[in-house]
C-alpha cells in the first residue's frame, strides 16, 4: 500500500494501524489497535468527518482532505 493512498472498510496494513492510533489520541476509536479497518474505524472517521467539517472525502472514508487534517491534529504515534 503507498503511503497517502485512500483508506476505506476491508482494509489492512501499517496506514491502517496509524490512522487507528491517531484516531485513539481523540477518543474516537478504543477498539483493538490490529491494522484492519473495520467497522468501528469508519465510525472513528466519520465521526471526525462530521466534527470538522470535512465534506471532500467520502464518510468513513480516510481520504486526502482526512488525513491532512487528522494529521494535523495528532502525532504518529
């Protein structure tokens, strides 16, 4: 997977393990740090999507506009 690549439900791997972390540092994600993104990460992001206004990816969905902001706001780790 190429780093930047837009993440959605079924996927898995290192990016996805990042997202969950930093979706953790904002209490929007307290399920199992494992690198799949399941059902409970995509409400991580939508709910972050709601919360900032981000209306450029799809809900759920860990696009462009997501991740900049995401990352933004939190650290790698």
């Amino acid at each position: 997977m190429q780093s930047g690549q837009v993440l959605r439900q079924g996927d898995r791997g290192p990016e996805v393990t990042e997202l969950q972390l930093r979706l953790r540092q904002l209490n929007l994600y307290t399920g199992p740090v494992n690198g799949n993104y399941g059902w409970r990460v995509a409400r991580g992001v939508g709910t972050y999507q709601a919360a900032r206004g981000v209306t450029q990816d799809e809900p759920g969905v860990y696009g462009p506009a997501t991740r900049a902001m995401l990352k933004s706001e939190t650290s790698g780790r």
